[in-house]
C-alpha cells in the first residue's frame, strides 16, 4: 500500500493502491514523481507515493474497537507515511454485549513443579525439604504424594499439606503465599 503525499505540504492521504500508470515503478520514482517523470502528468504534479508503515496501537478490545479508518503521518525522513489505526470507545450496550471473561483456573502442576513452586514461593529451603520429608507428622501426605500424577491447587490433600507444612514451619513464606502465586491458566 502506498499514500498519496502532497510534497509542499507533506500532507498524507489514506492508504491506497497505486494508480494503474504508476504501477512498476521503483519507490524511489514513486517518492517525487515530478523528478521522476518527464512530462509529468497534470494528476501527478506535486506529489508522490510512499510506501505505509503501519503502526500497531495497544487498546482494550473490551472497551475500544478499530474504526477501519487511520490517520497518516509523512516522515520526510524516511520517505514513509506511518499510518495509525483510529479507535472509538464501545458503547454501554456494545459493552454488556461482550461475552463475560473466563475466568482464570489454577494449572494442573506436575510433582516437581509443584515442590518448585513451595520452595520458590513458600521460601522452603533444601534441608526443610529433606526435613519435611522425614517427619512422621507429614508421612502421611509424602505417600498420597508418591501415589499421584499430579497436584491439584484446590484439591483437600494440597490445601491440608501446605497447611501441616506452614503450621509445623516447613514454608516460612506461608502456605498462602504458596497458593497466591499458583500459576493460572
């Protein structure tokens, strides 16, 4: 896609195909095409045709759309016309419109995950670990650990075992800081 550009002025249009006559230029002819054609045809006096760039824009999509329309920049410098998608803010009703967000679930963690995960957020060390492992009060849970595939945020054996461990000092970051920073899907 290239701009028609109004050299004097720099004065960009939207975006749009070459003219048929254009067509096979080089971009540096299609630049100045007063410099570039000799007769310069009445349509092309004072202008050119650069190439667009195309800016991306950071929008909410829950709040603003794209109106199809941009507004254009020449940079002389260039030599480019930077064109910007034009937003527009959803109405109310295009707002209660939307369908709702799903809502964020806590990640099925493998065993070694989730042992990084105490270790990391919970703030258990090495020798804790090795500790923990060895204490009778948890033994309990270390073969319902052995046992599984894999563990479950909210399941009653996580949530009792990250309790027992911060109760008996194991997390000294807490079990809630544990659960706070479970990785969501």
């Amino acid at each position: 896609m290239h701009s028609r550009v109004d050299l004097s002025t720099l004065t960009a249009s939207a975006p749009v195909g070459l003219p048929a006559a254009l067509v096979g230029l080089s971009d540096e002819s299609l630049a100045d095409l007063p410099a570039a054609l000799d007769p310069v045809p009445e349509e092309f006096d004072g202008v050119g045709y650069w190439p667009v760039d195309y800016a991306p824009v950071q929008y909410d999509p829950r709040l603003q759309t794209q109106t199809g329309e941009v507004t254009t920049t020449a940079d002389p410098e260039t030599g480019r016309v930077v064109a910007v998608p034009v937003l527009r803010d959803l109405t109310e009703d295009e707002i209660a419109a939307l369908p709702p967000l799903p809502v964020p679930q806590p990640r099925v963690l493998g065993k070694l995950e989730f042992i990084g995960l105490v270790q990391l957020a919970g703030g258990m060390t090495d020798a804790q670990l090795t500790t923990a492992y060895k204490d009778p009060q948890l033994e309990a849970f270390w073969v319902k650990y052995q046992m599984a595939s894999q563990v479950l945020r909210d399941h009653a054996v996580t949530t009792e075992a990250l309790g027992a461990l911060d109760a008996l000092g194991y997390i000294p970051n807490g079990a809630q800081a544990v659960l706070d920073a479970w990785p969501m899907q």
